[in-house]
C-alpha cells in the first residue's frame, strides 16, 4: 500500500515556525500544501491506484481529493488513520460539517465526533495502525490501495517520519511495529 502524508496544512506552516501549538482546529491546506496535493496526484497517476482511503481531517481530504479526481475513484473515509491526537489540529469537525464541505465524499458511516476528547498514548497509535495494517492486508488490492494520513499514523504504520506531501510504499503483511521513536527527523 501507498501512505501519503497530507501537504502542508496552516499549523505545519506555523508550528515548524515557532514550535509552538498556533491553536487551529483541523486547519486547512496552504497554498504550497495544495500544491504538494497536485504533485502527489501527478506522481500517483501511474501508481496503479485502485483505492483511495483518508481521514477524516479537512487537510486529509484535501490531500486525497486532487488524486481520486484524477483517477476517477472515491475517497473512502475512515477515522482509523487519523492522526494521533496530541495537538490542537488534532481536534477535528463534526462529520455533518465536514460533509458539508466535502458532498462528493461519504461521510454517513462516520460518527459525529470521530476524533478522541484526550491526548492518544503511543500504544494506542500502534494499536490502531496495527489492526488498519491487518485489515488492508487482508484485502486483494492492498497493493493498490492508497491511504492519505498525518504524520503520527504513518510514523506508527512504517517507523518513517515523512514531510508534508511525501509518500511511502509499505507491505502491510509485514510484522507490525512494537515500537516508534516519536519526533520528527
């Protein structure tokens, strides 16, 4: 499977500033994340993408969108591989305002707040990207699966700390990761 971390949303611009939290509420992408969200729709045009994953975070879909236009596929929307919740971007939007926004996505299998309400402890990031490893490993197309996530999850997924935009192959059929350093490279 494919994991792409969202372009660069308004609290990646300001915290990688000030390294301070900037107290955004699922931000949106930036002008130079839309533009990462193109370049990762031209790049994965020829990747053999036959399903599109995301979560539920506005930069996520954001992210996803661009890639699913070009290629003609849904965005499937999970909150499984959401980001881990320690921030204020963490904190996502309800799933009617966020279908609101999105009519073209399915949001109604979503619950109405689908993010956690307490800072997510590291073995429930592993946990969680375990069982999603698991569950798409299971499925016929894995190898053809695109996942649009945060940083946290494909950290948790592979061991890799990606940059806003960046994109990692990975066997989900591999051993899950018992541990992670948590810091970004």
């Amino acid at each position: 499977m494919i994991l792409l971390r969202h372009g660069q949303s308004e609290f990646n611009l300001h915290f990688t500033r000030t390294r301070v939290d900037p107290g955004i509420i699922d931000p949106r992408l930036t002008e130079l994340g839309h533009s990462q969200a193109e370049h990762a729709a031209e790049t994965l045009a020829a990747r053999n993408v036959r399903r599109i994953i995301a979560s539920p975070y506005t930069r996520a879909l954001q992210t996803a969108l661009p890639v699913a236009r070009r290629l003609g596929l849904p965005v499937q929307v999970t909150p499984i591989v959401r980001e881990r919740y320690a921030f204020t971007c963490d904190v996502g939007r309800p799933a009617s305002l966020v279908a609101r926004e999105f009519p073209d996505v399915a949001l109604d299998h979503v619950e109405e707040v689908w993010w956690p309400s307490t800072d997510e402890p590291e073995h429930s990031v592993l946990h969680r990207a375990a069982t999603f490893r698991a569950d798409i490993a299971a499925r016929e197309d894995w190898a053809h699966t695109l996942v649009v996530s945060h940083w946290g999850f494909i950290l948790a997924c592979t061991g890799r700390s990606l940059g806003n935009g960046e994109w990692i192959e990975t066997d989900p059929r591999e051993p899950p990761l018992e541990e992670v350093v948590w810091r970004h490279h």
